[in-house]
C-alpha cells in the first residue's frame, strides 16, 4: 500500500529491475530523474514506457504527473535506451537474472486485430547472452554455438600447399555465401545466417538490435492535438518500402511420411471440399542448409470448420488449449497450418486442375493475412529483438495442383514486413483479384503510412509504385515442403487409412468420433500391441477430452508412454482402473447391439408401457423413447 501519497514503481531494463518511490504529485521530470540516478546512468539516453513492447511513451514533462498518467503503487515502468546499448556503471548481479527470468512467459490472444503478448527484454549480441533467460527454442540455442562456415576440401588443381595448408580456393566459406547458396539451389539463407551476417568481418561482436516494423502514430506527443486533428514527424511512422527478404526463419518443412497427408487429404477426397490444418510436430537443425531449421510435421489438426468446394470458414476452436496442452505432453508444438485448393479435372486418372503459378498467384491477399495472423500469434523468441520477439518459425503449407496436374505441397512464409503490416490492420485484400492486396487509407480513426513497392516498367527502369494495389509475392518467402526418402514415424505406421481412428470435427457419415467408433476402433486393433492401437494423435485426443469417462488427469504416463514408444509403460497403465472402467463401458455397448430386436418387440406387445429410465452409467433420467443416454450417449442397458 502507498503511504502519504508515495508510490512504489518497479523499472525493468536490459540491465534488471529496480524500484524507486515517488509522490503521486511528482511530475515525469522528476520520475526521469530518480531512474536515471537508481540505475547510474551516465547519461539521459533512455525513455519510459507503460507497455512491455515500448509502448505507451512516458514523455519527461515538467507538467504532467505521476497520478495523471495512470500510474499507480506496484505498477511496473519498462525502459529502452535509445542510443546503443546499456551504460549501466554497475556490474550485473544475480537479481537481474532472475527478474529477466521472471517475465520470459508469454501469452497470445486469438483476436483477427493482432496478439498480445509479454516479450522479454533484450540482450547485446555476445558470447555471454544467455539464450535460456528468453526461453528461446532449443534448436536456436544449438545453432547459436556453431560457427556455421562451411568447410571445403583441397583443390587438386587450384591449391598449390600441401595438405596442411589453406589458401582463397580452400578455405572456409561464411554461410551467407551467394555462390555456394546458387549452386545448392538455396533461394533464401537461415536466419541464423543473417544473425551472423549482421556481426560479421570489422563489425563482429557489435550491438544487434532487431526491430519490428511500426506503422502507427507514436503516442504521448504533446507538441499537438492527437490524431486525427495533428501530426509531426515525430509521433508519425515513416513511409514504408518493400524489400525482398533474403533470410527466411524456416529452410524447410517436412512430413515425416506420406500418410499423414494421406490421411488430411482423405477429407477432400471423400466430399470435393477444401480443408484446413494445423500441423503440429518439431523443430530441428537441418542438415542441407548451414546454419539452417527444419519444421518435422508428425500430425495434422483440423479445427472446427465449414467448408464448400470454394471457401473454408474457421469457427471459434473451444478445445484449442487442450490439444496445445496434450501436444505439449506428447513432445509436440503447432509449427504451421495447411489448407487445401484442389479441383478434380479427371477422376479416372485422379489428375487436378493447376491453378496456382507465376502467371497466376502463389497465395492470395487474403491467404496471406492469415498467415501474417498466425506467424504473430505464434512469433520467434529472440534474445537479439528489441521485443523479444522477431518473425516467426510458423510455416505456411498450400496443397494444390502442380503443372503436371498432380497433387502438389508448396510451402511459404511472409515476411516480416507483412507480419507488421497485418498486426497494425494496414493490409487488406482487394475484390476482385486474389493476386492483389490494398493498403488502407488512413481515416481519422487510423493513420496508415504509405506503403511502396519497386518493380521495372517496359522500359526496363526501376520505378516506385505505391501499394495501392500490392503484389503479394513482395510479402511472401519459399519454404520447401518434402517428405523424406525413408519414412519416419512418431506415431505408429497403418497399413492401411480404414485401420486409423477417425480425424476430429468431420461431420461425415463414417468419419464422426463417437463412442461407437472408439468401440469399433479398439475391436479391429486386438491384433495390435496396446502401445501401438494408443499411438494415434487423434485418438489420443479424443481420449483426451471426453466427457463420458474424463481421464484427462490420469493420461500422462498414457502420453509419456507414446512420447517413449516405452510398451510396458503402456501396458502398466492398460491395468489400471480408469482404462478397465472404459472397456467394461465398450462391453456393454457392445452386448447391447448385439441383442436382438425380437426382445424388445415382445417387450412392447406384452402392454409393459415403461415410463422414463435411468442409465446405469452416469444416472442421468432419460425419456422412455430415447434407446440411448442423453448426456453419455451409450446405450440403454
């Protein structure tokens, strides 16, 4: 609690937390100058912000408060220094550790609008910078130990030392090198790469600080009226122009075998209908590209949806943590989404139409916000980013006919200017055509910078169009999607796609999950071993949620066990009570649909009218007409 009208504020920065007291009365000068004196600035080279994303600008004013400006006792300030880098006069102490620790969770909203989320603050690029403070991915802080250079054997021709020795023909190369990257057809460098790039030659060891792009007003100004009645060059966000990305966060997708697309695929062959999923799997260093990531795809979500030959429209997903969180258990995360446009031209000769290409369109505008949505809502920690945050390892896969007319996977990723650009509410797509997006005009409620694009004009000169209409392959990065040679398999391998337990939220006759089907499933898996029948995403999750038998909270050694591929772990819980509970659940079902119906014929033709039944499995009193339980939907018994 504050006393005599003091308060306690808490300052974050790169350099720890500290606390400072000041009257509720006390103008921003003077908040300025407690910081400045808590955390023995050299200089004033710092600013304030209410919002952890340097948001919310609290402008060192001689006239306006503590109290006026919302800040009350306990409330955390954060600060950004914005010439260089730290010159805190004090060493680094334990404490600021672990306040860094501290805020390294984030958490995202689903909103079309954008995200929030609480980035952790960031670091000088150095031999020191702990990855671990940022919770950054395990993959990055792998590649972050490798120096990346490629290395070259010695050239019988062109090297006149001996084995020993190095020379320009044999030496080792950076692995940004634009030869080496032409001559292994790899049209992006990694990430990582461009990380080195930036602390490269003279330059290396210096302070990175990556940025995302800002396309609103900054707040606080009071040089005028806020916006729509001024405006300075201050408060206003530059103007835009669009550049080809040369890096790309992910080098490559891939699915560890063709069953898994089989099985998504399956949807579109049975109804004619287009179909969205998330892919859910890991990420890995991968071997081809130096210094590069690969997304390994082991199963494919598909969310509630209504789709038509046409379009998909996404309904809310009530059950989006839980299968977050059972992911999480299984050793999985959501690494991408992937939809479907396919057009059938032959049936007999199962080709398709190819509609997508360099003279038509990779994605369109409207494919393109929703990934930029994703990729914000799922963005890359970075220990380097001013946020936190910058880009996104999210991966964007389009299944569609090629120019041979065959099944075709291709895979992209927007870029960082896009991602900003759709988080702001700045890009829409056009009317019609798909190929084309808009940026918007700015309205009193918005002001939207222009955004410029630059493209050569018949004349061959490269001229600067303003992104009214916008060509999105400005927006978008390749990111190859493969398979492997030799099929890999985190869940266990079908024969066969009738053998797989149903895919969740189809509404279609024999792919619905039910009781029933979970009976059926479990009686055509007797020739399985347990752990084998149980390693299935979907039926997994079906268990996972169910609110028959809820066993949730006991399927984590289930999950560890699949996770493992540790058969007497699953065979240890196969023999507890919850999994016998739900057979003996199974063996009444099925007792019941193989009595027959002459029992109930004769039953009715006795005058035996029964009034309302109660179930024998979770009480619930039914009406006398219904043959099934209307909350657990197993049969009366």
């Amino acid at each position: 609690m504050s006393k005599g009208g003091k308060i306690v504020l808490r300052v974050q920065s790169p350099d720890g937390t500290k606390r400072v007291e000041i009257s509720e009365t006390s103008n921003l000068r003077e908040l300025y100058e407690l910081v400045h004196g808590s955390f023995s600035l050299s200089d004033y080279g710092f600013a304030l912000f209410k919002e952890r994303n340097c948001t919310k600008e609290l402008v060192s004013s001689r006239s306006q408060t503590v109290k006026e400006n919302g800040l009350k006792h306990g409330d955390m300030i954060y600060l950004k220094h914005i010439a260089g880098p730290s010159t805190s006069k004090e060493p680094e102490r334990s404490s600021s550790v672990a306040s860094m620790a501290s805020t390294s969770s984030s958490s995202f909203s689903g909103a079309a609008a954008g995200f929030s989320r609480e980035p952790t603050p960031s670091t000088s690029y150095g031999a020191n910078a702990s990855a671990v403070l940022n919770g950054e991915d395990s993959v990055d802080i792998e590649l972050y130990k490798q120096d990346g250079r490629i290395q070259r054997k010695r050239d019988e021709k062109l090297c006149r030392h001996n084995s020993n020795g190095c020379c320009v023909h044999c030496s080792p190369l950076e692995p940004w090198d634009e030869t080496y990257l032409k001559e292994q057809k790899i049209k992006h460098f990694s990430f990582h790469s461009h990380l080195k790039k930036l602390t490269s030659g003279v330059d290396r060891g210096k302070f990175v600080a990556l940025e995302d792009l800002n396309c609103k007003i900054k707040t606080g100004c009071r040089d005028h009226p806020p916006w729509p009645k001024g405006i300075c060059s201050k408060c206003q966000p530059s103007a835009i122009t669009l550049n080809r990305q040369a890096y790309r966060h992910i080098d490559n997708v891939m699915f560890e075998n063709t069953g898994i697309v089989e099985r998504f695929l399956n949807y579109w062959r049975t109804t004619g209908h287009q179909r969205i999923g998330m892919l859910f799997g890991t990420y890995e260093v991968h071997p081809d590209v130096p210094l590069g990531i690969r997304a390994r795809v082991a199963a494919i979500y598909e969310p509630p949806q209504e789709s038509t030959r046409d379009s998909i429209l996404l309904l809310e997903d009530e059950h989006e943590a839980e299968v977050d969180e059972m992911a999480r258990l299984l050793g999985l995360r959501r690494v991408g989404w992937i939809f479907t446009d396919l057009l059938a031209e032959n049936a007999a000769a199962g080709t398709v139409k190819h509609v997508r290409g360099i003279k038509t369109h990779f994605l369109t505008a409207q494919e393109c916000i929703l990934a930029g949505h994703l990729q914000n809502k799922y963005p890359n920690r970075c220990k380097y980013a001013n946020g936190g945050y910058f880009g996104s390892k999210f991966v964007t896969v389009c299944v569609t006919g090629d120019d041979k007319k065959q099944v075709h996977m291709e895979g992209y990723a927007v870029t960082a200017q896009c991602m900003a650009l759709v988080r702001d509410n700045c890009l829409i797509p056009t009317k019609d055509a798909p190929e084309l997006g808009y940026i918007r005009e700015s309205t009193d409620k918005q002001y939207v910078p222009d955004v410029y694009y630059k493209e050569k004009d018949v004349y061959g000169n490269e001229v600067q169009r303003l992104g009214r209409p916008l060509p999105v392959e400005y927006l978008l990065v390749d990111v190859p999607a493969s398979t492997p040679m030799v099929p890999l398999f985190t869940f266990h391998e079908r024969k066969d796609v009738s053998q797989y337990f149903p895919v969740e939220n189809r509404m279609i006759d024999g792919h619905i999950q039910d009781f029933s089907a979970l009976s059926d499933y479990l009686a055509r898996s007797r020739s399985m071993d347990f752990l084998e029948a149980m390693s299935d995403f979907h039926l997994l999750f079906y268990l996972y949620r169910m609110d028959m038998l809820p066993i949730k909270a006991q399927m984590g050694p289930l999950l560890e066990a699949v996770r493992t591929k540790d058969k007497a772990a699953a065979n240890e819980w196969k023999n507890q009570e919850v999994w016998r509970t739900l057979e003996q659940l199974i063996s009444a079902s099925s007792h019941h649909d193989d009595s027959s119906m002459s029992n109930d014929v004769e039953f009715v033709s006795a005058g035996e009218v029964e009034q309302n039944w109660t179930c024998n499995h979770c009480t619930f009193i039914n009406s006398r007409e219904l043959p099934t339980c209307e909350i657990c939907n197993l049969p009366r018994v």
